[in-house]
C-alpha cells in the first residue's frame, strides 16, 4: 500500500486509460442510437399495422351502412306517394317492414314523425301516434336542415329497447318543416359489427360522432347498456379529430388510430398499449444494454465481436418483421368479410394463384370459373376493373357479387392481380325495392291519362253492341253487311283495350331483372302506348327515327320501357311553357361503332349549365317542390349500368335537352337471330 501511494501513471498508462474510456463512451453512444433507431422502426410498424386494422372496421362500417341509405330512398318515395294519395303506399309499407324484420343492416324500425313531434307511420305495430318532439332526433331539424343527425343510444318509448336514431328533416311543399324520417339501428348490432374486425384482445374499437361521443364499442351488450350508458371522449388534437394522420400516440400509453366513414358523419376509433405492441421492441432493448454493459468490460475485442452480432441480428430482425408482417396481413384479410385473391402469371404468362383469404377458400372459385376468368382478361387492357356478376356460392344458390380487379406491377416477383368479391344481394334486393317504387309512382302519374285512354275504345264497343241489338231486330239481308262490319269494329276495339291493359299489367308487375338481347323498336312501343296520351294531352309533336335494321341491344325491356318513359315524360314536362306549335319530342337510334346510341331531344329551355353535372345525384330535382322526388334520372342510371350501357345529358344545337344512351349491341346467332 506504501508503495501504491506513492505511484504515479505514465504518459502511456495515461493514454491507454483515456483510449478506454473514450471507447467505452462512444459503445454507449452507438448503442443508444441503435435503441433509437429500433424505436422509431417498432413505432411506425406499430402504427402501420393499427391503421390497417381502422381501414378494415372503416370498410365494414361502410357496407353496413349501405342499407340504411337505401331505407332513407324508399322512406322519402313512401312520403311522396302518400301525399299524393297514392295506393303503391301500401307497396313501399310492405318492402320496409320486411326489411326492417330481417335487421337488414341492424336496422329495428323505420318511422315517419310530422311537425309536432307524433309518430305518424312506423315500419313495427305500436309505434304509432306516440309524442317523440322533446327527442333530440326530432329537435334538432325544427329551425333548420342540419342534414343527417345521429343521436346517442336511448331507450324507445314504447319498445324500451335501446337504439340509435339517425334522422333526416322532411319539407313541406312550401318550404316549411314537416317532420323527420327516423330510422332506428341496434347499437349491440354495430358493437357485434366492430367486433368482427378485431384481432388482438388488447384491443379497443368504437364507434364515434364527431364530437366524441361513443355510440358502439366491441364487446358491448345489452347488459352494459342496462346498467347505464355513459359518454366517453377519445382523445381530440386541437381543431377536432385528426383522420388526415395514419395514427397518433394519445398520453404517452397508448397508440390511437382514426378514420372517417365515407358515407356517414361518424368516425371509428381503434386503439391498443403501447406495451403490447411494443413488446418485441422492450424484448430487444434489454438484450441490447446487456450488449452495451458487455462492450464497457471487452472494449475493444468485444466491440469488434458486438458489431458483427448487431449485423446478424439486424438480418434476423429484418426477417422476423417480413414474417410478423405478413402474418399480420394474413390476419386481417381473413377477418375481411370480402374474399380476396392474388394471382401473379408464371413462365408461360397464365395466371397461378398465390394467395387466398378464408372467405374466397369458402367460395372455392377456381381461376378459370367464368366472372373471375373475365376480370383477369380485362384487366389485360385496364389497371382496375370493376363488374357484377352471379356468382354460385357453397349451398348451391346464385347470389349477386361484386368483383374488384386491380393490376399492381411492383410485385415480388413481378406484376401481380389482387382481386376482391363483396356479397351485394342485399343491395340489389334494396335497390330492385327502389326502382319498383319508381315504376309504381311512374303509373299513378299516368292513371288518370291511360284511364282517358280506355274510356274511348269501350265507348266504342258500347255504342256498336247498341246498334247491333237495334239492327238484329229486323235485319234483313241487305243489313248482315252493316252488322258484320260492326261486330269487326268491337272486335278491334276490344282487342285495342286488351294490348293497353296487358301492357299495363306487365310493366307494374315485378319481375326478374335479367339482362337479355331487347329489340329497341318494341321497347319505343311499349313506352308510347302508356305516355301517347298524356303526349297529345299536352300537344307535344312525337317523332320517332330509328335506323333500318338495328341489332337488338342487352337489357330488360319493361326495365328499358321505364327509362324511356320517365325521359319523355320529363320532357313533355320541360315543355310545359313553349307555344303549343313549338312542342316537339324526338327519338331517333342508330348504329355508332359497336353500340346502339339513342337520342331524346325536346325543343324546351334545355338545362342550365350549373344543374348538368348533378342532374342524376339521388334526390336532386329542378322541379318545383312536392312535384318530384329526384329518384327517377338516378333510377334510369341505375337501370342502363346495370346493362353495361351509359347515359349522359346535355343541350341540343337548337336549345333544348339532349339525353343520349349508350346500349351495347347483342350480337346473336344466326339461329337466335331467326327465332
């Protein structure tokens, strides 16, 4: 100990010292910036994969939600032929009941309440006359249109079920308030919904107003709502909600992602611990202070030994997220309800699936079944395809799909398809209801106009059988000429009423919508003879043009009678003003390239500049109030894309409104061409 007391280092004893130290220093540092940096690498793929998740709950809210867009359609035509007195009411009561007693969407009831807050119509018996005006969903429209309100889950009056109300203000003709549009949706179902969509236990998914009131979280029930519902604010950056960012870390404890439903003024929330998704990251970051602890005692040895394991681990890192994230992605497409496929094209440039989610293995559609083989040929030429088909599902039925295509070309081994199925029955089923509605309030417009139109030909029949039991008295011979030269005239007279009342019959009844080869001329027909009446009523000129020799053209022809008409009715309406020489309605076809086009012209105003981008938006009309629903240019869009047609509007040289439709031209056999 003397001896050490008296010690005193070297310059070099100094210098070896200092080299430890400051390369001691600098391990640390190092490996603080690689803890650094695997931070920041676990964070964003943390908030990748939540955002993933929110996009997943977003797409199924979406789809939920389609059909309370449709019950809101069929409730504002139910209005509307109601206040017109209108028997297709009862019709429109029916198709909203049934859907309301399938929880279509989870939808409980569908009501009508007038401006004083009492229920005048409701989809569910004992609903009706029940005074609802201190209700939030009634309040909130009476000043004015705040557009679509969604209240918080309460309890019904009658029913004492707990229920969501989302509720829309109705107008009067005039202007003035006249009651709301309710419909009612269960809040376990959307939790039910929400539900479906997660994967990990952790883990909290709600649904929100804007405001931050919760309406649904997954895992709710009836029981929770039972012991009393209670409000829960997520956290808000300042200015509101922000669903620009995939996701935000809310209090330093959790990871929050948001996203906006497109369709509805809600968002959903999805949120999970910051240690659970993390816990890789905690993992690795003890292993590396031991590393750091090890290097301190090693230097310079263990320094040089501890990089090449920071290389490997750093492969073996990299692989190990390549694998968590592909299983991640695995479960999320599986929880998707739509079926999704991926297909790459091998040597001989045919597509091989590479990929499966459970719900296309259920499906079991091979790459050459028809409506996939056809969505694979055309994105040959497009880099996304959409398109509807009829697709055979596992229990041997035919349901309606639609089929999304996309090309991508930064593949992993070169360009790749990735193709989804979503189930659209429901929505089909939803919109058929819609345009049957259409077709019915089409007929109560022409009632008065085609019973006009039958009184003639019986009156006819009427005066000729008089005259026939007059002249049988004492007939003679020179009177059997007259007398069968009468009985002819009540036979084409009968046979004249007969061919209005079956065409009649046949386009207010349902019937299958499938798409087959429709001679254009007999569709011009059908749609003269139900709207020839209220033409010269109104002293509108009809010219019809059709080229010689036109092919057939694919659709329905009471579903392409229905389009027609309501053109040439809107016409006739356009019309109204013009002097009564100056009423002129022409149509006229023609071949153009590889479809059929056709031309609805008036000789009216034509349309303003500002309403022809809007002019087939659901529920937009020119007319004056309580004239139209805004339902029938839309409807007639609906009905030509579903026969793979267009149809666009504009003005004509001379002023007035042009629709043009494009159908494509059915090319047949020469066996189906003779039959």
């Amino acid at each position: 100990m003397a001896r050490l007391r008296g010690f005193k280092p070297s310059g070099f004893a100094r210098g070896v010292a200092l080299i430890v130290l400051l390369s001691a220093f600098g391990w640390c540092l190092f490996v603080a910036a690689i803890d650094r940096q695997q931070q920041r690498e676990a964070t964003a793929y943390a908030q990748e994969r939540l955002g993933l998740r929110a996009d997943a709950s977003q797409r199924k809210l979406d789809t939920e939600f389609q059909a309370m867009e449709w019950l809101f359609q069929l409730a504002e035509v139910r209005l509307t032929l109601a206040r017109r007195g209108d028997l297709a009411v009862a019709e429109i009561d029916s198709r909203i009941s049934a859907l309301t007693v399938a929880r279509l969407g989870g939808v409980l009831q569908v009501a009508l309440i007038d401006a004083d807050g009492i229920s005048r119509w409701s989809s569910i018996s004992g609903a009706i006359n029940t005074d609802l005006s201190d209700r939030a969903h009634f309040t909130t429209h009476i000043d004015s249109d705040h557009g679509l309100f969604v209240s918080a889950p309460l309890q019904g009056r009658v029913s004492g079920q707990w229920s969501i109300q989302f509720s829309k203000r109705v107008n009067q003709p005039d202007g003035s308030f006249g009651g709301v549009i309710v419909i009612s949706m269960d809040p376990v179902y959307l939790a039910r919904t929400l539900g479906e969509t997660a994967s990990q236990p952790q883990e909290t998914i709600g649904l929100f107003r804007p405001d931050g009131l919760l309406l649904a979280r997954a895992g709710m029930t009836e029981e929770v709502l039972e012991r009393g519902y209670r409000s829960a604010l997520i956290p808000q950056q300042e200015g509101g909600f922000d669903t620009r960012s995939s996701v935000s870390l809310a209090g330093g404890d959790r990871f929050v992602a948001i996203r906006k439903l497109h369709n509805m003024p809600l968002l959903v929330g999805r949120s999970t611990t910051v240690s659970a998704e993390l816990v890789g990251y905690q993992s690795a970051r003890q292993t590396r202070l031991l590393a750091a602890l090890l290097g301190v005692a090693m230097v310079f040895a263990a320094g040089t030994a501890a990089v090449a394991l920071h290389s490997r681990a750093s492969q073996v890192r990299e692989a190990t997220l390549a694998g968590q994230r592909a299983a991640e992605t695995a479960r999320i497409l599986d929880a998707l309800s739509y079926a999704v496929m991926i297909a790459a094209p091998d040597a001989t440039g045919d597509w091989r699936i590479t990929y499966t989610n459970k719900a296309w293995a259920q499906l079991g559609l091979p790459l050459d079944a028809p409506a996939v083989a056809t969505l694979l040929a055309a994105l040959a030429h497009e880099e996304q395809v959409a398109q509807e088909a009829r697709l055979r599902v596992p229990d041997g039925t035919e349901r309606w799909a639609r089929l999304h295509g996309k090309l991508l070309h930064d593949g992993v081994s070169g360009p790749e398809a990735i193709c989804l199925i979503q189930d659209i029955e429901q929505e089909r089923s939803a919109a058929a209801a819609a345009m049957s509605a259409s077709r019915l309030a089409t007929l109560g417009e022409l009632s008065a106009g085609l019973a006009h139109e039958l009184s003639q030909p019986l009156t006819v029949v009427s005066l000729a059988a008089e005259l026939i039991e007059m002249l049988s008295k004492d007939a003679g011979e020179p009177l059997a000429a007259m007398i069968g030269e009468r009985s002819r005239i009540i036979a084409d007279m009968v046979a004249r009423a007969r061919s209005i009342t079956d065409h009649l019959r046949r386009f207010s009844r349902q019937e299958d919508e499938e798409v087959v080869p429709v001679v254009l001329g007999d569709v011009l027909d059908g749609a003269v003879l139900l709207v020839g009446n209220a033409l010269r009523a109104n002293q509108v000129a009809l010219c019809c043009n059709l080229a010689p020799g036109l092919p057939p053209v694919w659709g329905n022809q009471v579903l392409l009678e229905q389009v027609l008409m309501n053109l040439m009715m809107n016409a006739c309406q356009a019309m109204a003003d013009q002097p009564s020489g100056q009423r002129r309605l022409n149509v006229s076809a023609a071949v153009e390239g590889e479809d059929v086009v056709l031309h609805v012209r008036d000789t009216g105003p034509g349309i303003p500049a500002e309403n022809i981008d809007r002019l087939f938006e659901p529920f937009y009309t020119t007319k004056p109030a309580g004239q139209g629903t805004g339902l029938g240019l839309a409807i007639c869009q609906g009905i030509i894309a579903s026969a793979g047609g267009t149809i666009t509007a504009g003005n004509s040289d001379e002023g007035g409104a042009d629709f043009v439709v494009h159908l494509q031209a059915a090319v047949l056999s020469e066996q189906e061409a003779g039959a």
